[in-house]
C-alpha cells in the first residue's frame, strides 16, 4: 500500500468564508470533451488550428483529450467524491450547432442533458460558460467575431442553450476571458483562428462586448430565476521601477488587460484615454453601441493566477509597453512561467469593488501547473497545494477586508490539454494518463477534498 502523503497544515476551513460561499472547479469543453467528430459535431477552430504545423508544443491537440465525452460519470462521480458541490463548464457550440445557426444536433444537445442531469443526480450544481473559445470553424470561414453577423449567430446559439438548458441551470457566464481570445487569436495569432493585427483585434473586441451583453439579456430573458455572469483573466500589474514612463506603462498595460471588457458592460464604454489607439474601434462601432455593450449582470467572474510586470518599451508599437517576463526576474515561478504571487488575487479583488455596478464576484479560476512529483505511488504536488493556500489566504483577507467575493472555483478537476502549450502543464487536481485515461487522485485532490469535508463550525 502507498503511504499516505503527509499534507501541509492550512488554519482555514470552508465554514470561515461563510454558509454561503461557493466551492467548485471550472473546465472547457474543447480542453476536455475529446470527441471531435462523433454524432455530428461541427469542427471549431480549435479543431483546425491544431492541426497547422507548429503551433501547438508537441503537434498536441484536443481529439481524444480526456474524453470527458464518453467518461463524463467517472468524472462527475469523482467531484462528488471529493465533496465538490459546484461544477463550472462549457458548451461546444459546434457541438450543438454543427455550421453554427442552422441544424440543430440533437446527440449534441443530449450530451449535455447527460450532463446536466447527472450534476444533479450527485447534488452537484451546474455552471455553464456559453462561450469558452470554440467558435464553429464553418462561422470563422465567414469572417469570425471581425463579422458583426456574429451578433445574430451569438443569439440564435443563446437562445438555443437557454431553451434546452436553463429549466435546469440556473447558473450562467456568457464569455470565458474575452481579453485573451480576441488578443491571442485575433492580434497576436498564437490561439485559435490564428489572425494577427488592429484590423481583426478591434472588430473582434467591440463584437465580443456586444455579444457578452447580448448574452446576458437572452438568458435573462428566457430562464427564470438565472444567476448570469460573464467571466474576465486579470492580473495585477506592477510597474518595473518608479520611473514615470515605467509607470505609464503599467497603466496601459492595465486598461487594456482588465478594463477592455468590463467598463463598457458597466457604461464607462472603452478606456481610450488610457490606450488612445482604441479610437479606432469607433470605426467598427454604429450609434447606439455603446448603450447595447451595458448589461446589469448579477455577478463577475475573476480569473486571477499571476501578476505581470511592466516596462516601457519603444519598439512595442501601439501601447509603448511589454511584459517583463518571471523567468527574468528571479522570482518562483509555474510551468507557464506565471510568478507565484498570491496578493495578486486580493488585488484583482479589489479592483473590481471599486466598479460600483458589480454585484458580486466569484473566482472562477484559480489553479497552477507543475511539475508532478511521483512519491511511494502517489503524486506529491505539493507546489500545487502551497498555491492554491496561498491564494485562498488571500481571499479569505478580502473577505475580512470587506471586499465582495462569493465563492471559489480552481482551474482544474484533471489534467488537459492547455491550448499552444499541449499537455505538457497539468493543472488538475487529478492526474490523467492520456494513454490509458486512467485517472488518479493527487496529493491536491485529497487535500481539496478534505478541506471540503472540514467540520461546518
């Protein structure tokens, strides 16, 4: 028999957040599902991004992933082992809608209610992201989220999961980190569709704000007692030195990473005086807009891992700024090379308290990659666990601060495929054998699991 990992103390217990406080783990669909052409499923861009040469570590891809797709009990049935009471996940919008907008895939749809029907069964609640980066490839083929029709095919896709789905969940987000899939698919081209440049960045941005309202009001509308968000990646962001272009760096760098998308749903429309080169998204803008881009959403989802710091920079055009990357700066780091640095989370917190049209805030990401440690047949991440204590920590003082946050949810149940870095950084608390798809319990798992089961008070 394996001997038991000895885990570190933690003086925490759930009860210390609050009856109330929310406790689950997210995940995606295209990082899990696997499935990628049965019973109908339309191909996403990601389906064929991967398959370019070069961009993903390894020639990696999402195929077969974890097969949540024909394993989604083993996997349901361990979160209820481990006293997990919230699952955040997504729906494949090709899944559903093989072009789309059009033929509705019934086998799609009945996947979910699979799904959704056996969270409940386990007394686990369901979250559904509507958006989490896997656009039908056949709408990318007409232009993407640079089209403004994708305002019509964002509705008719709402409109369908809402239909099918919200009898039953009543938990919602609109769009997973719209920042980071217009950025790095739409400006910098190392994500899914691969596109590069202003021309296909701004459209994208300004459609995906129109979209994440547009959301919000179709599920409104049609679920009755919906709780709806929409989720954003931020992180802190620290100034390389005092020197005042350094300074004026950091406020670029911020404006355009956690207020892009935020302050035009809030009715503060874009931070142009903060990155002038956003003027130019009015080009892509028609009258009224701005007013469409605001919803009154009844939480925020904050995904926070890391701070970033900043330092001018002449030859970054445009923002006249650039990352000062944490293996550069002799600080701990995770395999994305992410600096370990949980006030980055409290700061995140904060920030988005002083927006006074924010409701509530739940963290619906917050995990780590690295490297598992094999120890007497079991998996010591104890890297992992020490994170995730310390940023807990973290939002356990905002909370004593008195700063808004309702619940937690870690990046990830098990490991999966991580978009241009493969499979190689595994954030889950399980370990997956991708040969044999066996899972296994890490030491985080259990740690996880047996802070859940601590006593109520």
């Amino acid at each position: 028999m394996p001997q038991e990992i000895a885990l570190p103390p933690f003086n925490l217990q759930p009860h210390d957040f609050g009856k109330d406080f929310i406790w689950g783990v997210s995940a995606a669909a295209y990082q899990i599902e696997g499935a990628h052409s049965i019973d109908d499923k339309g191909a996403s861009i990601w389906d064929r991004f991967v398959s370019k040469k070069g961009v993903i570590l390894n020639g990696d891809h999402g195929r077969v992933a974890c097969d949540f797709y024909h394993r989604y009990q083993e996997d349901i049935l361990l979160m209820k082992a481990m006293n997990i009471g919230h699952f955040r996940f997504s729906i494949a919008w090709p899944r559903v809608l093989p072009d789309g907008t059009g033929q509705v895939s019934e086998a799609g749809i009945a996947f979910y209610n699979r799904v959704i029907d056996f969270c409940l069964e386990c007394d686990i609640t369901p979250w559904i992201t509507l958006y989490h980066w896997d656009l039908p490839q056949a709408l990318e083929e007409k232009g993407g989220w640079t089209n403004r029709e994708i305002l019509e095919w964002f509705e008719t896709y709402a409109k369908l999961c809402a239909q099918r789905f919200g009898d039953r969940v009543k938990h919602w987000m609109v769009l997973n980190e719209p920042m980071v899939f217009t950025g790095t698919g739409y400006f910098l081209g190392v994500h899914a569709p691969g596109r590069k440049g202003l021309k296909n960045f701004l459209p994208a941005v300004h459609h995906a704000t129109l979209c994440q309202a547009l959301g919000g009001k179709i599920l409104r509308e049609i679920i009755a007692n919906a709780c709806i968000g929409t989720t954003f990646s931020c992180s802190e962001i620290t100034p390389y030195s005092n020197r005042p272009k350094d300074i004026r760096a950091s406020k670029r760098v911020d404006a355009l990473l956690n207020r892009l998308f935020i302050e035009p749903s809030l009715g503060l429309g874009y931070p142009i005086e903060s990155v002038p080169i956003l003027r130019r998204i009015e080009r892509y803008q028609k009258s009224g807009d701005l007013e469409k881009c605001v919803f009154d959403f009844d939480f925020i989802g904050v995904q926070n891992y890391t701070r970033e710091v900043v330092k001018h920079s002449y030859f970054t055009p445009y923002i006249f700024a650039k990352i000062v990357k944490a293996s550069h700066r002799n600080v701990t780091t995770t395999l994305m090379d992410w600096e370990v640095y949980p006030p980055s989370i409290y700061a995140m917190i904060a920030k988005f308290n002083t927006y006074s049209g924010i409701n509530k805030i739940f963290i619906t990401e917050n995990g780590a990659a690295f490297e598992d440690q094999y120890q007497n047949g079991e998996i010591a991440d104890m890297d992992r666990i020490h994170y995730l204590q310390g940023y807990l920590k973290q939002v356990y003082k905002a909370q004593q601060d008195g700063l808004k946050v309702s619940g937690y949810f870690i990046w990830t149940l098990i490991d999966n495929f991580e978009w241009a870095e493969g499979y190689r950084p595994k954030f889950g608390l399980v370990h997956v054998d991708f040969a044999t798809q066996k899972r296994m319990l890490k030491a985080s798992g259990k740690w996880y699991r047996d802070f859940l089961d601590s006593p109520k008070s």
